[in-house]
C-alpha cells in the first residue's frame, strides 16, 4: 500500500535526530536493545517452563484421590472451654 524510498527514509532519520540528539540516540537504541534481550529470554523460559497445557487436568475433570493428599485440620476456637461475655 506504502512504499517508502529512500529520500522519505533519510527524511525520517533526520526527523528523528533532531528529536532526540546525536548524543542521546545511541543510548536509546543500546537500551532499546537490551530491553529486547531480556524480554526474548523472559518468553523462552515461559515457553521451556516444563509445564505443558496437556499436564493440568481439564475443567470439571475429575482428579484421582491420591492427588489429593492433606491433612484435614478442625477449627480452634479462641477461647475453648471458657463461656463467652459480652461486655455492656
């Protein structure tokens, strides 16, 4: 649909020169670049994370008992033993 050629590219550098400096244009590409690294490492380690959508049961699958292990804990209540008081 667009084509650019090589006088609007040129005309774009400039623009973009003047905007931001020459002294401040290499640090914002180093830095730009530096943010990309770490973001493709972020997603390559999501990705190689070890879990697989395939792993975790589905919805309203049912999980066998022995997935389930735990201890079943009751309830203390604060004060047991003693009667309440309210206090008017």
């Amino acid at each position: 649909m667009f084509q650019t050629r090589g006088l609007e590219i040129v005309i774009i550098g400039l623009v973009v020169l003047v905007l931001f400096g020459a002294k401040r244009l290499p640090d914002s590409a180093r830095a730009l670049g530096k943010s990309l690294r770490i973001l493709k490492a972020e997603t390559s380690a999501l990705k190689s994370d070890g879990t697989q959508p395939g792993d975790a049961p589905a919805p309203g699958e049912r999980v066998e008992a022995s997935a389930l292990e735990g201890a079943i804990v009751e309830p203390v209540a604060a004060n047991a033993g003693e009667p309440s008081r309210s206090v008017h």
